[in-house]
C-alpha cells in the first residue's frame, strides 16, 4: 500500500521513538513482544504454502468489480480492479500475516474475527492458530469469492455484507471473542463502530489487533482514542499496525516497538 505523506511522517516519528526491548518496564509487554520476535524468527519456513497461494494472486489477472465501503485504496483509484494489484497494494506482507498469527495463537484462540477478508490472505495464516471457529467478513462480493478460491481451510467462515450489519448476529451467538482483526474500511468512524461492536465481547484473555493505525490522520485519531480505552491495559503500536490486550489487573501501558 503507498504511504502517503502524513503516513511518512508517521513512520519517521514512529523509528524516532520506537523503544528497544530491554526498555520495556511490564514483565507481560516483555515476555509478549520477546515472544513475537521469537515466533517470527522461527517462521522463516512455516506456511510456505501460504504464500505460494500469495503468488498465485500477484500473477492473478482476473478484473474484479469492487464495491468500497469505506476509505477506498491509495494506489487503486477505480472500482474495478485486477486481482494482482489488489494483492499487492492492498494485503498484509508476510512479515505482519505472521505477526497476527502470533497474537492469536497466544489467546485461547477459540472464536477468531477478521473485519476486512480482501483476497483471503490473512485469514488463512491465522487459521493455522485457530482451535474453534474463524469468522471473516467482507463487504466486496468480489473480495469474498475470491478468497474462497483454492481450497480454504474448513475452519473459516465467510460472511458476505456490511459488516456493521453482519458482525452483531455473529457476536450475539458466539459470545466472547478471543482475537479480532480489524482490516475494514480505514476510516475514523467505521474503526471507532467496529471496535464498540466488539467490546462488549471482549474478556481478559483477548486481544485486538487494528492494521494501517498510521494510514491517514483520521486512523491515527481512531487508534489514539481506542487505545486510550480504561479496559486496555498494554497497546503496542508497529506501525503498521496497533496490539490491544485486556487483561487485568496490571498497570496500563503504551510501547510504540520495532518489528
């Protein structure tokens, strides 16, 4: 995805002020940040076949007709859009898929969310952590076709629709939420809605996890003002994304952490 220039500036002031890992006062921020380190250093040849089904989509020339419920792409100006180019500009890389990956495995990892399927990327990696039930939204019924392509693994659901009228059903029968994934619509007021949609369904051993946090200002505002949020305890900003846990009893704390 292209930075734009208030990205850029993000992502300087975000290198300024990233702190190294020994800085980390919490013992939990501690052994939580050291473990993905260590989880992403072990990953060098796990889920090869992942990303093979990744180049598969970067040569996919398919024309897709997409309906943009939210802030629209940076580098893709039209609705209609290749497939290749829809991977390339607008999915995880590898490095954060297994970041996400990282942070589910290490909830009980029983009721799974992903806000924003897009071509089916993330939902595969994080399907490798999930013990119960994935559920993956998605507004673009190009998007959703497209990521049920190649056999997807049986424990993802699918949700086809707007996901401000798809998610409350999903949350009212499932109950409590270990990991969610927000990666839809990019905008202030559709991160802020998803997030209060959840909340109610978050307990002490989730965690949130919110992609392009840095994106536009109004994204930055959403996560700032999310992150502030008296039931979070640890928030960990990548930059390209932002980590919420909620556990109890701990002092609340921000790190802004390399990765």
């Amino acid at each position: 995805m292209g930075l734009s220039f208030y990205a850029v500036k993000a992502f300087l002031k975000h290198w300024l002020v990233n702190e190294e890992r020994h800085s980390i006062q919490s013992p939990l921020a501690f052994e939580i940040y050291n473990g993905l380190l260590n989880y992403s250093k072990n990953a060098v040849d796990k889920d090869l076949d992942l990303e093979e089904f990744r180049h598969l989509l970067l040569k996919d020339d398919q024309v897709l007709e997409i309906e943009d419920f939210g802030a629209g792409s940076k580098k893709l100006k039209t609705n209609t859009r290749i497939a290749s180019d829809i991977t390339k500009f607008s999915t995880s890389t590898r490095k954060f898929s297994q970041l996400y990956q990282y942070f589910c495995s290490i909830t009980p990892a029983e009721k799974v969310l992903e806000l924003g399927t897009c071509v089916g990327i993330n939902a595969r990696y994080l399907s490798r952590e999930v013990k119960g039930d994935l559920y993956s939204f998605e507004g673009a019924e190009a998007l959703f076709q497209k990521a049920q392509e190649n056999n997807p693994p049986k424990n993802i659901h699918y949700v086809l629709g707007q996901i401000q009228d798809t998610l409350p059903s999903i949350l009212s029968e499932n109950g409590q939420v270990d990991f969610v994934l927000i990666d839809a619509t990019h905008t202030y007021k559709g991160t802020k809605a998803y997030f209060e949609l959840i909340l109610p369904y978050l307990g002490a051993t989730s965690i949130v996890a919110i992609a392009d946090i840095h994106w536009s200002r109004e994204m930055n505002k959403a996560w700032e003002e999310i992150k502030s949020h008296p039931n979070i305890s640890i928030s960990m900003d990548f930059y390209e994304c932002g980590i919420l846990i909620f556990k109890k009893g701990i002092a609340k704390n921000h790190y802004v952490l390399h990765y």
